[in-house]
C-alpha cells in the first residue's frame, strides 16, 4: 500500500471515530515503544520506530510535509522542556490489510515546571507497516499541542428542544440557595470550540472551581437562527462568534457578557485562562467568606 493512502487512512480514522464518539480500548504493542521513546527523549530509539526504506511520510497540522529529522527532534525535545508523564488515548485502529496497521491516538504530555505541572494534547494519525518482522511507522500527521484536551465523544451539548429562556430562570430559582451563580453559555453543537470548552469544564483542573461557584446552562443557538433574543437579551453580539458566555447573579442580575469574543477560540485558551476568569466572577462570598 502506498504511503500516502496509508496516512490518509489514518486520517479519516480519526476523523471518523471523533464523530461517532468512539474510543477504541484495544492495546497495539508498537505504541508503547513508540511512547516509551518519547517519555525517554531518546533520538535514537525514536529513528528506529520510523521507516527509513521508503521513508516515512509526515506532515504537521497545516498539512506541510516535514522532514524525519525534525520529527524525531520534536517528540524527543519534550524531555528538555520537563516531560514527565505522556498517556495514550487510541480513538480508533484497524487492520487495512495484512501488514498495515492503521490508528488515530491521542496523546497527553505532562510537563513539569518547578512544582507545577502541565499538560499539552496532540492528536495523531499513523500508519504502521510490517517490514522484516518489525512494525514501522510509515506514515504520520499530528496537530499542534494545545494545553485544552481537544473532545473525542461528539456529545449533544446543546438542547435543540427546550425552552432557553425557562432553563436560565430554573437555574436561576436553584442558584441562590446554592450560592452559585449562572454561567450561560451560547453556542451549538456544529461547533468545535463549544466542545473544547465543554471538556475543559469536566476537567479535573477546572471542574472542581466550576461546581462549586456556577450553574451552566447551555443556550442552543442553531444555525445562528435560535434563540437570538435571548442572546439579545443577555447582551451577548454572536456575530462575534461562539462559544459566547454571560455571567448571571442568582437574582437574575446580568454581571457580564461577552462583547470580544473571549471564548471564541477556545482551542488556543490553556485552563488557566479559565479558571482566572471563573474565579473572578465566582459568588462575592466565595471571594470573601
């Protein structure tokens, strides 16, 4: 099978599986060593993991092809910068033919900087190939590392059929004894960063400062056709893109709406970004008890 059909295999499996909200649990003994390399920052035991003949193809986020010198030195320069962990997802993987292994995997590194840690997420596609008894990377395509765990499930986040209006004002009843707030979040479920915020706010790092100060409530916004006069009403311009966020005292007071699109591009965001803004619109007697 040619190189380039094998990573566009690994593409469209990863592609594929994000859209079906489908993780394959199934072990591929090849990654570890491919992982175990990285997790050492050793060169040399990443060259071995690669197809010298042919040479491996591979390609970065914007689709460049990039030269397997510069591959091996990227995986192998995060030891330098503090790895101290790296954890595999695998989304999805199959068997194209005999001798070809294809996977969508993602990976999390945990970075360590004094006392503190860091994660960064990069998703992968690869093609394997069986060559003289040994698997190869033969193929590879990897997106940018981004500090918000990008999804994998394609969960419906966004209710297509209730009344927005009546969900903020319930919130709104339950917040006050639970001395919460309301965080109102537009969007839709077309829509990727909305996603991206979602995960980050059931991540360990965020969900905790999230549960404890806010009630969310999410507004479906449709094809930019839904619920505008809620938006409207909120104060809240979608024309600057979504996800889009206003804040609600739990008498129903707006404290803020998002007027620059903030969260727009919630990919490029790390979790402090959100825990910053949370904690400074979480209840006064949180800040003061």
């Amino acid at each position: 099978m040619r190189i380039k059909t094998l990573l566009a295999l690994a593409t469209l499996a990863f592609f594929a599986a994000a859209a079906r909200g489908q993780a394959d649990t199934g072990n591929f003994a090849p990654l570890e060593t491919w992982r175990a390399a990285i997790l050492s920052g050793n060169p040399a035991a990443l060259e071995k993991i690669y197809s010298k003949s042919p040479e491996a193809k591979i390609f970065n986020a914007k689709g460049a092809q990039i030269s397997f010198s510069d591959e091996v030195a990227f995986w192998s320069g995060w030891k330098a910068k503090g790895l101290s962990d790296a954890q595999l997802e695998i989304i999805k993987q199959q068997d194209t033919q005999e001798n070809v292994h294809v996977l969508a995997v993602q990976i999390a590194l945990t970075l360590k900087e004094g006392a503190a840690q860091r994660k960064q997420y990069i998703n992968v596609s690869q093609g394997w190939m069986q060559q003289g008894g040994q698997w190869l990377v033969a193929s590879e395509k990897r997106t940018d590392p981004v500090r918000l765990k990008p999804p994998i499930a394609n969960k419906q986040i966004y209710p297509v059929n209730v009344n927005a209006q009546k969900e903020i004002d319930d919130a709104v009843r339950s917040a006050g004894p639970a001395h919460k707030r309301i965080l109102v979040v537009f969007g839709g479920n077309w829509c990727y960063d909305c996603h991206v915020l979602d995960e980050a706010f059931h991540s360990p790092e965020i969900a905790p400062t999230l549960d404890k100060s806010f009630q969310v409530v999410h507004v479906d916004i449709g094809e930019m056709n839904k619920n505008l006069d809620v938006a409207k009403k909120y104060d809240v311009p979608l024309d600057r893109g979504v996800p889009a966020v206003a804040v609600v005292e739990s008498d129903g007071t707006l404290l803020f709406s998002q007027k620059r699109g903030e969260f727009e591009a919630a990919r490029s965001m790390a979790p402090e970004d959100i825990l910053n803004f949370l904690n400074k619109w979480r209840p006064v007697s949180q800040v003061n008890p």
